[in-house]
C-alpha cells in the first residue's frame, strides 16, 4: 500500500483521491476549500483544509512522506506553481501536475515535473477515438497517431 497527496480536490483532483482509496492506498486530500474537504472526510485516509502555498503546511503534513503528489489545482495557476516548488523545496520527487494552459505546462516543463496533466485534452482524444473505431473498447497510445 503506497500513500499519496492530492492538492486540490475540485472534480478531477477528487476522482483521483477517490480511486486511490478504491485501490487500497493511503490518501491525504489537501483543499482551501471546506466544501470539497468535507465533501471526501469520510472516503479518504486523511482530508484536510491547507493552503498548499505555504511550504511550512506541507511540512507540517508532511507531505515528504508520500510516495508520490499529484497537484490538481485548477484554475489558480500561480497557486499550482507555488506548490510546486514548495513540494521540490520539501525534496519529493514524484510529481504529477495538472496543467491548464499551454504557459502552464511550460513552466512545469522547466520545473522538472514527472507528469503533467491535461484532463480535458486527453478525455477529448479518447471520445474521438472512441468513436472513430466504435468496435474497439480500449485503445492506447504508441506514438505519433499510432494506437
């Protein structure tokens, strides 16, 4: 059993948290906001209200611990950013980043971060897979346009 950190717990943050826990692993669910915390107290290891802008917060939760972070903060990317390099300044590795613009996903470029994310991008190429090949369930990706 591994544990994990998500920062963020909007939609997608949250689904993440959830299917983590459905997986057998320990999860820690950070949010500024009461609402989405209260709203996964009972599904997770650990919910808490933080801002994760703040690297003494983190280290006081210590975040260090987790095998691996995935920020999902959404449309704060200057918020996403400084947590980011709170997380490095904590020396974790593991990193994976929810990005929402193409600057965005640039400076986590330079930031070394191990996966960067775009839900909705990569949502959109599996529906328009999906339906270009309806006879097929799953696919994945190769390389360039091959699956």
């Amino acid at each position: 059993m591994a544990q994990f950190a998500v920062i963020g717990l909007g939609s997608f943050g949250a689904t993440v948290a959830q299917e983590l826990t459905k997986l057998n692993h320990d999860v820690i669910g950070i949010d500024t906001v009461k609402k989405n915390v209260e709203n996964l107290a009972d599904v997770l290891t650990h919910a808490v209200i933080a801002d994760a802008t703040d690297e003494h917060v983190l280290d006081e939760l210590n975040i260090q611990n987790c095998d691996a972070v995935v920020v999902a903060i959404g449309e704060d990317i200057e918020a996403s950013i400084l947590c980011v390099l709170n997380l490095k300044n904590l020396g974790i590795d593991k990193i994976w980043v929810k990005a929402k613009t193409k600057a965005h996903h640039t400076i986590l470029s330079h930031l070394n971060i191990n996966k960067i994310i775009h839900p909705e991008e990569d949502m959109g190429v599996r529906v328009a897979q999906a339906l270009n090949y309806p006879m097929v369930s799953r696919y994945m990706s190769l390389d360039d346009g091959h699956y």
